[in-house]
C-alpha cells in the first residue's frame, strides 16, 4: 500500500488588493507589530464575548443554549464576523458551530452555520452508560487493527485505553441528540500517535461518527540550507527561542515519543552543519520553518500566531526512531517530526513544517472535522498554505513549487509526496469531486481542493513554474485562467477564517470561496468568475 503522511504544503503574497475592503495585508514597510495585531484581536474577541448573550437571543436559540468564542475577524471597513461554538445544557453541541456576520453598526447581515437544525434533544438522560459507551468505542477502536477506518488508511498498529466518556450534543446531521464523545490513544500504523474520537449514540450506543485527533504536516539546515536565526540569549548560552516570534522554540525529543523535550542549547550560536547526523540540523530546519509560517502569516494576513494571540508554539524534533512522519498536536500545541528512514532523512522541510502549522490555525478558526470532505478541506488548506510558506521565503536551497514534501524523498526515487496541479500522479489522491471523495483518506480526498488552488492560482493547461514543469486538467476539458497565487490565497483564507464550519464540504466551499472573492474583489469580477471556473474545473459546481 503506497505510504501516506499526516502532512501537507505551502506559497508567496504580494499586497493583497480588495475591491470593497482595504488590503487585507500589510506591506512590509507599514506591517503592524505582533503585539499591536495580538492587541487588536485579543479586543475583537472581548467584544464578542460581550455580546455572545444578546446574539444567542437575536438569533432565536433556546434558554439552555450559550454561545462560547473562538475567534473574530473584522474587516478594515468595519465588517465584523464573530465565530462562536455552542453548547446546549452545558454540554457541548458537535456541529454547533456559526459564524455571525454583522455590519460596521453591529446589525447581523447573515449567519454560517456548520447545522441548521434546531438544538433540542428529546431527553438528556441516556438509556446507555458512560462505561458502556467507552466499551463500545475501544472496540470499535480495536477493530481497526485489522480494518482501516476509510480506504487509503493503513489499520492501527496499536491501541491504548480508552479515556473517560463525555457527554455531548451531536448535531452534525439527522436530529440533534444525546450522545458521548470517547477518546481512544493508540498507535496508526507508522508510529504517528492516534487520538480517535468516537461519538456513540446515548440512547442506542451505536456509533455515529469516529474521526482522528492527530493532525498529520545563523545555522545549515539539512533542508533550507544556511540561514538567520533569532535565538535567545542568557548568560554565555544561547537556545533556539525566538522572542520576537511569541516565544517559538524547538526542542529535542532525544528519540523519545512523548514529553516536551530539551530545548536545543549552543555557546556559539552557531547551528548545525547541514549534515542529518548532527542533531542540531534537523533543529535548525524546524526553527526556522516556524519562524517562516509566523511571518507568511503576519506580513501577509495580519495574523499574529497561530490562534493570532500573538503566541508562539513549540516544535520538536527527532520523535521516535526511524518515524517517517510530521504531525501537529492541537493537545500540545505543537509540531513534531522523526527522522525518516534509517534516522538519516528528517521531516523538517519548509513545506512540511508550514502545512503543520497551519492545521493550527484551521483548528483556532474553522475547525475542519478531521474526516470525510471536511477533513479533506482540512489538508489541503495545509498543503496550500505549506506551498505559500515555500513561495513566500523563495529559498535558493528550496526553490518554490506546487508539489508537496519534494525535499524529503518520502518514496525513495525522488518523487513527491502530492502534486497539486494533478493530485492523481501520486496514484491514490483524487483529481476531481465525486460522491466517493468523501470516503478516502483525508490526505487523498484533499486532492480536489489542491486541484482547485493550482487551477485558480495558475491556470489549467501545461505551464512551467520556476523550472517545474505542470500540466493541470479539468473534468470538462474547459480552460481556466489563473489570477495568481497571492490572490487564490487571499480568497482561501478568507473563506477559512470567514465562511468555513466544522462541517464544511466541497459545495459549500464553493459558496465560501465565492462570498471570499466577493468581498475581496467584487461579484462579477475576473476573480469571482476565476474561482466560479477552478470548482468547476474540478467538478464542483
């Protein structure tokens, strides 16, 4: 079975221009500070907590309802979207999730519901007990040691117990209920650890839905070659922190598969050689990579960290022994790489180390349920912005292009690990939409929306990129005109941190997308019609 990993890719931004709205990015002469950014959004998320009561009243939710912020973005017009989750009872409503989009005077113009059925379970007493519901999902679990979840997926290795059962809403799809949501730990097949969350039915304890918790993305680099590091200082040692960047560091794992550490230490300020053997390479490639996704992120967006709290996270190196896999842990807030094959090939290249961080931020915003189409959505976000990552830094040692994980040889012969402008050349991801998509791996049925940014950033037909030779077809044979990556960028991100729910699919990414490049360029514009054009391209229409 061809090998998967957990991660995704990365790409560049020129100044965002926005029909309607002011650019959404700084240029670097007048970017704002992290601080002032950290500032600005720490009062949007004051405000909106402050008007959570009034809003979940206006908008015609029950008396045992409340609404709970996780994120606000407001627009340089006034514009503001408000995103909140839900519970009902206390308890948390899984697919409970909106997004309240008001005018500059506070009126709600429109909302963005991940459900629209009414939160209003029958009973919240369950007819099945917690134990029985944590037996039940450390079955279900146990069974795939020998079956996968979807196809593409390799069975577990290993499985662990099976932690306390919660009690929550499941309001996905049918009528919303009682249910419990359990958390079984293991082992996927490669080493990567596994989370599995599995939601049974309180009344019948059947299983309703089981996704994954674990997100799988001066010094010489083994990877980004010799560059500048900001490192911290104290007394005659210096460590790879990075105050100017919330506080970022990298630490060594030491081949251990848990724990936080040692943060990497040198009296020279003088990093690795370059060489897999040294310790320190690996490290400088993990540092800098986040160093890198923090300012594509700030000088581009405006964001300022991952949550854009301003706060920096943690990456570690040298996980396990052997371990061909990154992956990002929302539990730790951190990124994690092993070595590769034979411990000679880590997995710290730019890309990766981009498509990581930005699981994060689709977890701080949209929070994209890790299986089926939004699970889809949710690794091509990381493999675009991974790709805009590379892009962005235009490292000589990494030239940029849209083909994810080239530097780590995953597959030994040099090849990549995707392709975004013909995800099928990896011989398992899907170029185009159908009613199957939403059965494959996450890291294959995310092939329809890389597919969708090539054709949008570049266009179909054959083209040659930075000496990369492309070649991107459409479903319909039509041909689509690219408007460029920075725009194709600025409209995902947009309709990710603006439009997408937990429960986003392929067509109403569609609608986000075309309501992104709406607010940034106009209805009607050559970018509307553009993105219109890309998902039809890809046969989603």
């Amino acid at each position: 079975m061809r090998k998967k990993l957990a991660f995704g890719t990365l790409a560049v931004a020129s100044a965002l221009l926005a029909g309607g709205l002011q650019s959404l990015a700084a240029n670097a002469q007048s970017a704002p500070t992290a601080q002032g950014i950290a500032a600005t959004h720490a009062q949007a998320l004051s405000d909106a907590r402050g008007e959570a009561a009034g809003l979940a009243g206006s908008l015609g939710l029950g008396d045992r309802e409340q609404l709970t912020v996780r994120d606000a973005v407001v627009d340089p017009d006034g514009t503001r979207h408000l995103r909140y989750d839900r519970t009902y009872a206390g308890l948390e409503v899984l697919g409970g999730d909106l997004v309240v989009h008001q005018d500059r005077s506070g009126a709600t113009r429109s909302v963005s519901r991940a459900a629209t059925a009414r939160i209003a379970p029958a009973t919240l007493t369950p007819s099945v007990t917690a134990a029985a519901a944590r037996e039940k999902a450390a079955a279900t679990v146990k069974g795939l040691l020998k079956t996968p979840l979807v196809r593409g997926e390799e069975p577990l290795k290993a499985v662990g117990a099976a932690a306390a059962p919660e009690k929550v809403v499941w309001a996905v799809s049918g009528t919303p209920r009682l249910a419990y949501r359990t958390v079984v730990h293991g082992t996927q097949a490669d080493g990567t650890p596994s989370a599995l969350n599995v939601v049974t039915d309180a009344a019948t304890g059947a299983v309703i839905q089981a996704y994954e918790g674990i997100q799988t993305g001066s010094g010489t680099g083994v990877h980004v070659g010799s560059v500048q590091l900001t490192t911290t200082k104290s007394g005659s040692t210096f460590t790879l922190k990075d105050a100017s960047r919330g506080g970022i560091y990298t630490t060594d794992l030491n081949n251990r598969t848990s724990g936080t550490g040692t943060t990497f230490s040198d009296t020279d300020d003088v990093w690795g050689n370059g060489s897999p053997s040294n310790r320190q390479s690996a490290a400088v490639d993990a540092q800098f990579g986040a160093a890198a996704t923090w300012d594509f992120y700030k000088n581009t967006f405006a964001r300022s960290g991952i949550r854009g709290d301003g706060k920096g996270s943690l990456s570690r190196a040298h996980y396990g022994s052997n371990y061909v896999n990154a992956f990002w842990d929302d539990s730790c807030f951190c990124m994690t790489y092993g070595d590769g094959s034979g411990n000679t090939h880590p997995l710290t290249a730019l890309d990766v180390a981009g498509h990581e961080i930005s699981h994060g931020v689709t977890s701080a915003t949209a929070g994209l349920t890790y299986s089926g189409e939004s699970g889809g959505l949710n690794e091509a976000t990381s493999d675009i912005f991974g790709t805009m990552v590379e892009f962005y830094e235009n490292l000589p040692s990494d030239t940029p292009d849209y083909l994810i994980g080239e530097k780590i040889d995953i597959n030994g012969d040099g090849s990549p690990l995707r392709y975004m402008d013909k995800p099928s050349k990896d011989g398992a991801s899907a170029d185009y939409w159908s009613s199957s998509v939403k059965n494959l791996d996450v890291h294959y049925s995310s092939g329809v929306a890389n597919h969708f940014f090539y054709l949008l950033s570049e266009g179909s037909g054959a083209k040659t990129v930075n000496g990369v030779a492309y070649n991107s077809p459409t479903k319909n044979g039509s041909t689509v005109t690219g408007i460029g990556r920075a725009k194709a960028a600025a409209v995902w991100y947009r309709a990710l941190t603006v439009y997408f729910t937990s429960s986003t699919n392929y067509a109403k990414a569609r609608t986000a997308t075309l309501s992104a490049a709406k607010d940034l360029y106009g209805t009607g514009s050559t970018e509307y019609n553009a993105v219109a054009a890309a998902w039809t391209g890809v046969n989603v229409g």
